[in-house]
C-alpha cells in the first residue's frame, strides 16, 4: 500500500490520480518545501529487471537536466525499499488522449498551437541530445490554461525488451511508433517526428493512421504501407498542413525533416499561408527510371556518325570548360570575396573587417555562452574561407556572456535531491564532504558552496558538505543491573545509548521486570549511540520474610505502612483510624530493608527488618 507512506522520509502520499502500464502516479506533498508533486512509482513487473532499474535511474538523471515551460520537470529520483519513484512537477489537467476522446477531434488553430509547443519541447530535449522515443497523446498533459507539457522522458528511454513484452503498454505505443522502432532499429530525432505526426494525424482526424487486431499487425502495416492522407477522413484540413504531416509520417527516415524545428515552421507556414517553407529536396523526390530497352542495329550501320559526332561533342566540351575557366578567373572574379574567420571579434571589430572586403555584417540573435565574452562573435554564415560575391551578407550569432542561474537551496535534502536540484538549474556537482554534525542527521547537507541564492555561470560546480551524524563519544556503560526495566532504560537515553533485545527469564532471586544482566557489562567502554541489551526477571522472584508491626495511634489521621526493602518501596497498607487505636499487621518484605509507619503523612514510626 502506497498511500499513506511517506517516501524518503519526505514525501507524504495522498492519492493516487493515474496509471498506465508502466507506473502509478500519486499526490504527494514535499514536506521540506511545502509544495505538491506528483509520484510516479514503477511497477513491480519493472522493478524485478535490475537492469531497467539501474538505466531507469541513469535516463531520470538525465532528463533532470531538462528545464522548458513544455516538459514536465523531475526533482528528485528515489528508492524507499521495494519502491523506485521519481517527484515531478505536479500538472493539473487532462492528458491529450482523453481530450481527443471527448472532442473527437481538434480545429485546425487549436492542433495547430498544441502541435507547436510539443514541437518546442522536444526541440529543447533534442539540443540535449535527449530523444523521447515514446512521444503519444498519452503522455501530453493539457492544462486548464491550454499548455501542453510532455512527460515520461525518463521511462521511454529506459524501457528494455522485457518490458515491452507486457502487451498491455506496447499496445498504447505501437501506434505512435515510428517504422525503424517497430524494426527494432534505433531511435533517434526522427523517430520523435514521426511520432509527433501521427499525434498531430488524430488531433485532426480523430482516428489512428494505422489499425489492427495486435501490436504486430499495426507495426507490419506501418512498416509496408503509407497512412491513408489525412484530408481523406478530414476534408476542411488545408492541402499544405496535409503534406506536413504526411512528410513527418513518411516510413523513410530520410525524407522527414531534419528536424523539429523545421517541423514547427512547416506547420505555422502551412496553417497561415498555406504554403511550405521547407519543400523536400530533389534528391528526396527522384524517380529511378529503368533503362530503355534499345532496337537491336547491324554493327556498322551507325558506326561512322557516331565516331564523327562524338568527336565533335568532345571538342565542344573541351572548349567550353576552357573559356568558362577564363570567364571566371578574369571577369567573374572580380566581384568576389573569401570570408575571413570573425569568430570571436567584437561586431564593431567584425563589421570594420567585412565592410574593407564590401560585405555587410547581420546580427540573427544574441545568445548565452559559457565561454565566449559578452559582444564576441560566437558563430558566422558562411564559415571563413567560403568564396561570395561582394555586397553578400555575412550572418552571425552574438555571445551575451555566460547565462548566470541562482543556486538553488539544497540544505537539509539528500546527496541525490541536492544532485536532482543542482541539474535542474545547469549545474554540476562538484566536492562532496562528509563530516560531524551534532544536530543535523547523517546524510543531509550541511553546507554548500557557493551559498544558495548567489548568481553563479550555468555549468558552474556547486560543492556539498554532508553530515555524518554526531561525532561518536567513548564513555563509561553505566549501571543498570538490580534496577527496573522502566529505569534502566531512562538511563540508557541520558547517556545517549540505545535500548535492544530486551531478553525475560526465570529467576527466583530478582523480582519481576528487575534487570538481571547488562551486554556491554557495566564500566566498559562503549560509544555513544550503541546499543545494549539486557536480560531481565520473568519472575516469580525470591519469596518474602514476614514481620510483625504493632503500634498505638497518638491521634486521628490517615495510616500507611511503606516497606521500602532491596525489591522496591512500596506502599502496604493504608487506612483511616482514631486516636489511641492499636494497629497489628504482619507485613512482607525482601532481605533487607525498612518498614515505615506515616500517619497523615508524618513518620511516627520506623524499624528495620533483614
């Protein structure tokens, strides 16, 4: 049962709020940050797999490093004994495919705007070269807002060949995979395209390219056939966006787009202008022609024109080559230019340089690097040595300087939350320190540097120190045989030492609960923190001596009898009597000791016994 545990010893469970094939996901509340998270614990068929388990861990880490406004972010990956989970961004809404199920299908601009972001997203993961490989409606979140974020990046990578024998999950997936995963190929940017065209196929049609009765029969018609266009089952879909998704669904990785990128400009250019930006290139679109079976001729009858044209064609060629070499070594070469390197000059430095050669410097963007100067050139198009004609444009991208992250607060979380934390924001971790700590418990941060809050370059290592628990004390065992059980243990705590096996057995010489035997002894030494067990009486103990008490009362009050013997002290006897009345009881004690007579609380009699 998983509600209800708390996770790490931080994670409170609530309730559970999904599931598929291979997780559970959970409500959950972080108790050292306050906040709500959601819980995706894997399923026990996954956990049996140590391989998965251990790659699992790898690609969570990995896609930690992930932070986009579009993907589901992950804090924290953990074990709680037979459990693996990760913590993630908690996501109130819907996932596409219930979306789909309810509305059948999607208007063009609301396919169109959903499509985009996705695209967004895997364009950021796949700069760190990180591909989803399991990219469905399934795993798209649509917020009451309207944003798309994408989740499971971590268990689509990891998932191994035992896990997608559950039929259960591959069925979900088979139809979004593309044509070299069901070949068991690898995946790659691609195969995220393809997938994104089928999602971006049922938002406007509201079916699947491809059906069948199994997970087999879908992968051999996706493998063997193209889908059928989608304006056939939707015909208000525009004639361009048509061939976007047909593109990205095409069964030949190689003529799909490049990448996401031109995917989501494709799609925009298609929905506003109904035209394409990036038209597939010839290559792509050859033809192999086969031969053309040629009339059988006598030897000689075209023997003597052939050799007298052929002839004249390679004069002609040869002439040809000839003056065009002349043409652009003297006439054409006088308006070009070779590039020069730009890379890293100031622009003002680059645009002087580029104007002596009379071409025109073009700032595209300005972006953060982690090494290059603010205002230095990081990149330029063409690259230098490339030959231009002059007046051409010479393209480059300006460095900011180092994008600067604040260093997030990871005291008092684990080494692995702090790790989670720190690739959330781009940084590393660097040293890690173990010491004592007196009230911080073992395994925590103590202290971390830089100090949390502090602005620092992206990629900057931040350094933990880690508590080991107090620092342990040698002491003196103290001693806590002929004691109660109840005291013996009182003791323990003051001296910071911890209660085991606490063992009964018959005595006939100590009373029940007394302690018998102390392991360590008493007086050894012994560190702070250890435990001690101990052996006490089951009973009966020994057997009591009897004496006689006889005495009259000076005045009125309450009597008590207290035997106070090597047993316990204990009250025997109490009553109210009357001035001058005489009291005899007999009362029972062990070995040696004294029995104390009290009237309204005030000793007025006292005799030793033993």
């Amino acid at each position: 049962m998983v509600i209800g545990r708390m996770l790490g010893g931080r994670y409170e469970v609530l309730e559970k709020v999904g599931g598929g094939g291979m997780s559970l996901v959970y409500r959950a509340r972080d108790l050292y940050l306050n906040r709500m998270v959601a819980i995706k614990v894997l399923r026990e068929h996954l956990t049996n797999d140590e391989e998965f388990v251990a790659r699992f861990r790898r690609e969570a880490q990995a896609v930690a490093s992930l932070s986009h406004t579009n993907i589901v972010s992950i804090y924290d990956v953990g074990q709680d004994k037979d459990l693996h989970y990760l913590v993630m961004e908690m996501v109130e809404g819907q996932n596409l495919k219930e979306v789909i199920k309810e509305k059948d299908k999607f208007n063009e601009n609301e396919a169109v705007e959903i499509t985009k972001q996705i695209c967004e997203a895997l364009e950021h993961a796949h700069k760190q070269k990180i591909i989803h490989c399991d990219i469905k409606p399934h795993n798209i979140i649509l917020t009451k807002e309207g944003k798309a974020k994408v989740t499971d990046f971590g268990i689509a990578r990891a998932v191994t060949t035992a896990t997608i024998t559950h039929t259960g999950s591959i069925m979900g997936s088979v139809h979004y995979f593309s044509p070299e995963q069901a070949k068991g190929e690898i995946a790659d940017e691609k195969s995220d395209i393809y997938s994104m065209g089928v999602v971006l196929y049922e938002m406007l049609t509201g079916k699947l390219p491809f059906e069948g009765e199994s997970p087999i029969s879908i992968a051999l018609k996706k493998i063997n056939n193209d889908s059928i266009p989608p304006r056939s089952v939707n015909p208000d879909i525009g004639e361009a966006l048509e061939k976007v998704i047909l593109r990205a669904m095409d069964r030949n990785p190689f003529r799909r787009y490049e990448s996401v990128r031109e995917l989501k400009q494709d799609i925009t250019s298609a929905h506003l202008y109904n035209k394409l930006e990036y038209e597939p290139s010839e290559m792509e679109n050859t033809i192999n022609i086969p031969p053309l079976a040629l009339r059988k001729t006598k030897k000689n009858d075209l023997a003597a024109p052939l050799k007298v044209w052929t002839w004249i064609m390679i004069s002609l060629i040869i002439v040809g080559f000839i003056v065009g070499m002349f043409i652009s070594a003297t006439v054409l070469s006088r308006g070009e230019v070779t590039v020069p390197d730009i890379v890293e000059m100031s622009a003002t430095e680059a645009e002087a340089v580029l104007k002596n050669l009379e071409l025109s410097l073009i700032v595209e963007r300005n972006i953060n690097h982690p090494t290059i100067e603010e205002g230095l050139v990081v990149f330029q198009d063409p690259k230098p040595s490339v030959i231009v004609k002059k007046k051409s444009d010479i393209k480059v991208v300006v460095s900011k300087g180092p994008n600067m992250v604040i260093v997030p607060n990871v005291l008092a979380s684990s080494l692995l939350s702090a790790e989670v934390a720190l690739n959330n924001e781009g940084l590393e971790l660097g040293d890690v320190t173990r010491v004592y700590h007196e009230q911080i418990t073992s395994g925590k941060i103590v202290r971390q540097e830089p100090a949390a809050g502090k602005e620092i370059i992206q990629g900057s290592t931040v350094n933990l120190i880690i508590s080991k628990g107090p620092e342990p004390i040698w002491i003196s065992m103290p001693v806590v045989t002929n004691l109660s059980i109840q005291q013996a243990e009182s003791i323990l705590q003051n001296y910071n030492l911890l209660l085991g096996v606490v063992q009964p057995e018959t005595s006939y010489e100590y009373a029940e609960d007394i302690v018998i035997r102390q392991d360590p002894g008493a007086n050894s030494e012994i560190l702070q923190g250890s435990v001690v067990n101990l052996v006490i009486s089951a009973g009966p103990g020994p057997l009591g001596s009897l004496s006689s008490v006889s005495i009259t009362l000076p005045n009125s009050g309450k009597v008590k009898i207290v035997v106070d013997d090597e047993n316990s002290r204990e009250i025997v006897y109490e009553n109210y009597h009357y001035d001058g009345e005489t009291i005899q009881r007999n009362v029972s004690y062990h070995r040696r000791g004294f029995i104390e007579v009290y009237v309204d609380n005030r000793l007025i009699k006292r005799k030793e016994v033993g």
